[in-house]
C-alpha cells in the first residue's frame, strides 16, 4: 500500500555536481545532472542538464548540454539545445549553436554563431508538399 521508493542520495543533495576551483580536468566528462565547473577543463562535457562556468574557470573543448551559463574562458564549440547565457566577464572563442542566446554587455564573444530552433516548419496553408507540387 505504502510502496515509496526511498530517495536516492543524490536526490536528497540536489543533482548539481561541482568542480571547484584549482581542479584541472584532462580529459571528457559526461553527467545526466546539473554541473557547475570552477576548476579547469582540458576536453569535452556532455551533459543532459546544465553547465555554469564560473568566473574563475577555464574550459578548452567541446561542450554539448540543455543549458549553459558562462562566466568564465571557453574555447571550442558549444551546443547547446535551449538557453545559452554569457555573462558580463565572459570570454568565448569558438563555434557556438544554441537555441536562444543571451550575451551581456562587456563579454567578449568572438564566435560563429548558429541559432537553432526545436520545432519542426510548418507546411504554407496548410498543405501537404504533394499537394503544392501538383
């Protein structure tokens, strides 16, 4: 009747994992959670969730994830699938694809840009593509 699964550990801290500052990382990281890095990164990060990168980290690679706030020094290519947000004191090099892009004023930003957006185009007046080649 009372089948509660108990909570994982990680459920009752919070899904975030931290790298703090004077860490370095050589190589790849992949997370299901939330991240934040304050450390240094030399590789790639994946993650199904969000990466902030504080204003004292670096991170040299490719990074792939839902979210993402930048304080700090990226250089690579970021994809990113909905919000990408650059902070003030941000320093971006690279490529960067996101979904939305918020870029504050004082971050230097020297990237390619592409804005990608989830939904699929609709077809004009609602036709089908056989009916317009008709």
């Amino acid at each position: 009747m009372f089948d509660k699964k108990p909570k994982s550990y990680t459920d009752l801290l919070g899904k975030t994992n931290r790298i703090v500052e004077g860490t370095v990382i050589n190589g790849d990281i992949v997370s299901p959670a939330d991240f934040r890095l304050d450390g240094h990164l030399f590789g790639n990060f994946q993650s199904k969730g969000k990466i902030v990168i504080g204003p004292a980290a670096i991170v040299k690679g490719d990074i792939n994830c839902k979210n993402a706030d930048i304080e700090g020094k990226f250089e690579g290519k970021i994809q990113v699938t909905e919000i990408l947000n650059i902070k003030s004191k941000a320093i971006i090099h690279g490529e960067v694809v996101c979904g939305k892009l918020s870029v504050e004023p004082g971050a230097d930003f020297s990237a390619t840009c592409v804005m990608k957006t989830n939904h699929k185009p609709s077809n004009t007046h609602g036709q089908s593509t056989e009916e317009k080649t008709q």
